[in-house]
C-alpha cells in the first residue's frame, strides 16, 4: 500500500482546492475550499464573494475575515 504524502502528481486531485463543482445550500461553488469558507457565516453577500474569488486560495484568505456564525464548532 502506497501512503499519500502529499496533494502532489497523481493525488492532487485530493486537495480542497481542486477545481470540482460543489453545490452548498442552493449554490455552485469551483471547489470544496470555496464551500467550507462560505460555510463559516450565514451572511450572503460574503457568502457570494468566496464564490465568485478564481483561486481556492483567495477564498481560504477571505473565510479568515468572515463574520463567523455561532454554531461554527458544532457545524464544520
């Protein structure tokens, strides 16, 4: 058995921030970082702006400023 070390060559398609379409409460998003970041607040218009970022990474730094919802540890 081979053990994964990394989200590099044939794996890199297991990282978050691989692009795949991932649908969250109504909504597409490019991958599933873009998802969990919108995840962490219930407020919408910050909600759009992680989806329409172009990089996964962009996404993960605007999830670090979100207003994040109450029940975030119970939900994520």
């Amino acid at each position: 058995m081979n053990k994964i070390e990394g989200f590099k060559d044939e794996h890199r398609f297991l990282s978050n921030f691989w692009p795949a379409q991932v649908y969250f409460e109504g909504h597409s998003y490019p991958s599933v970082e873009h998802a969990y970041q919108a995840a962490k607040t219930n407020n919408l218009d910050q909600r759009r702006v992680i989806r329409e970022q172009v990089m996964a990474a962009h996404a993960k730094r605007l999830g670090k400023a979100v207003d994040m919802r109450e029940d975030w540890e119970e939900v994520k």
